[in-house]
C-alpha cells in the first residue's frame, strides 16, 4: 500500500512527465499480418480484387471466398461506382451491371462479414472517396470494422484531405492504403508511405486497370522510390494477370494486386473459375530456395 501511494504522489508531483509516458495501445494491422505472413513463408503477397455485388451479391461472395481460400492473403472489395476514373473496361462493364441492378451500399458490409468469416485473409474495401464522404467517414468506419473489415483503399484521396480519414482510421483500428505512381514526386511519394498504413499500393502504369501481356518496367522503380521512402510493404497493381508477372513482381515487392482477370473469370467461368485462376496464379507468388523470384 505504501508503494502504491507514494507512486500516486509522485505522479501527482510530476503529471506532465507522467502523461508524456503513456504509450498509445499499438493499431493491429490485418493488412500487415497477411503480407508479412506471406513474407515468412517465402512467398509475394497475392492481393486479389472482385467487385461487390457482381454477378450478384451471393456470387460476389462465393467468388471472394474462392478467392481467399486458393491463395489469395488480402482481398480487395471494389464498390461499384457511378464514374469510376481509375476502371478499366472490365471492370467498369461489371461495376455497371451491379447498378443497374439496384445495388445498395449497404451490402458491402454484409459481403465483408460473410467473407471473413469463411476465410483467412484480410478483407479490404478499394473506394472511391464520395462513397464514404456520402455516408460519413466515422459511420463507414465503424460498419466495416464491425463488420471485419481491415480498412479502405481509396485511390482518389491525398492525403492532404484525408484528416477525418486519419482519425477514423485510427478510433477503429482500419488500414489505410494511398496510391503512388510513377509521376509521383519525391515528396509525395514521402507523404504516401507516411501516411499509409497495411501497405502502399504501388501504381504500375498510368492509366486505367486492365490485364496485360506485360507489367510495366515502372513498377520496379515506383517500388524502389516507396521503399527508399520508408514504405515496409510496397504492392504492385494494375496490368497483372498471370503468374510469370507475380513471380517478376517478386523480385522486387512485396505484394501482387490482381483484378481485371479474376473478374472476367468470374463474368465467364462464376465462382468456380475464380477459385481456378487464383489457385494458378498463386504459384506464381512462391520464391524459389534462394529466396528469388
């Protein structure tokens, strides 16, 4: 008892020291779990993305499943939008159909929580940033966290207007997930990595997404410049569609972000062709013994 008190006294004495010394609890990153989970088994991360909704919502959730139990460790959620300016054909065509046929964004999170609960990677949501302004970034928050969700990739928002954002993100434990590209300056390639928090998502070509022969040789040095800026996870997306371009991505990120092709398997194949092609291009995210790609 006597030490107890005399700790209350002293921390009375000395307040301001005292309150400089708590520590903030640590944010637990399910974004960084996956990929750093991938690292140690010797493999690049296989970040794979799908539409919600689309063909339905009850295939967009099959699909996401097939997804993450054939090799996927993070899986993106893409909402459907009326202007999507980062979209593809592909992409765009299944996004269309999905509100054509009424979509709410209520949805989502209903197929985020169905989807955590049957596999194993992290579920996170790509989305334009009106869709959470709309509802309210404190009220998105909560409904994905609560929902199981590991956080949000918005590829429309700087981080210069991203304040609400931070501290959502922050009060629910979410990942948050910029976008750098080859035009990016230095300095705004510093301000991504610092404020990004899962990993940054490394853009590799400019334009819009779309499955391609060949990765674009920027995304070596898009990946270089997010390290060199401190960045620990760095995932390469846009224009990858088979394993030979994981296993080439390997070599220098951490992470392969895979989307037009798994969602034209899904369009011509269903789920079953999802779970297929993810199974195939999963083989490319494993390293060889000497820990290349």
């Amino acid at each position: 008892m006597t030490e107890q008190n005399t700790g209350q006294e002293t921390g009375q004495e000395s307040g301001q020291n005292t309150e400089q010394q708590v520590e903030t609890p640590a944010i637990r990153s399910l974004t960084s779990e996956s990929i750093e989970a991938a690292r140690d088994a010797g493999r690049t991360a296989f970040i794979g993305y799908l539409p919600a909704g689309f063909p339905t919502v009850e295939d967009s959730i099959e699909a996401a499943v097939a997804l993450g139990n054939n090799g996927a460790d993070v899986i993106e959620i893409g909402i459907p939008y009326s202007d999507p300016v980062m979209d593809g054909p592909v992409i765009q065509a299944a996004t269309s159909q999905v509100l054509a046929d009424g979509f709410r964004i209520d949805a989502v999170f209903d197929i985020i929580r169905a989807v955590t609960q049957r596999t194993d990677a992290a579920v996170v949501v790509m989305t334009y940033w009106n869709i959470v302004d709309r509802m309210g970034v404190e009220t998105f928050a909560r409904r994905l966290a609560e929902a199981g969700g590991a956080g949000i990739v918005t590829p429309d928002l700087v981080p210069e207007e991203a304040g609400a954002w931070f501290e959502a993100s922050d009060r629910y434990g979410l990942d948050r997930i910029f976008l750098t590209a080859p035009s990016s300056t230095d300095e705004r390639v510093k301000l991504i990595t610092e404020s990004s928090r899962g990993f940054v998502y490394g853009v590799s070509v400019m334009g819009v997404t779309g499955a391609r022969s060949e990765v674009s040789t920027a995304a070596e040095n898009v990946v270089a410049r997010a390290h060199a800026a401190g960045a620990p996870r760095v995932a390469v997306g846009l224009g990858i569609s088979k394993p030979e371009h994981i296993r080439e991505i390997g070599a220098y990120a951490d992470g392969a972000i895979v989307g037009t092709a798994l969602v034209a398997a899904l369009r011509d194949g269903g789920p079953a062709a999802v779970g297929t092609l993810a199974a195939e291009l999963a083989t490319g995210a494993v390293k060889n013994s000497r820990g290349d790609a």
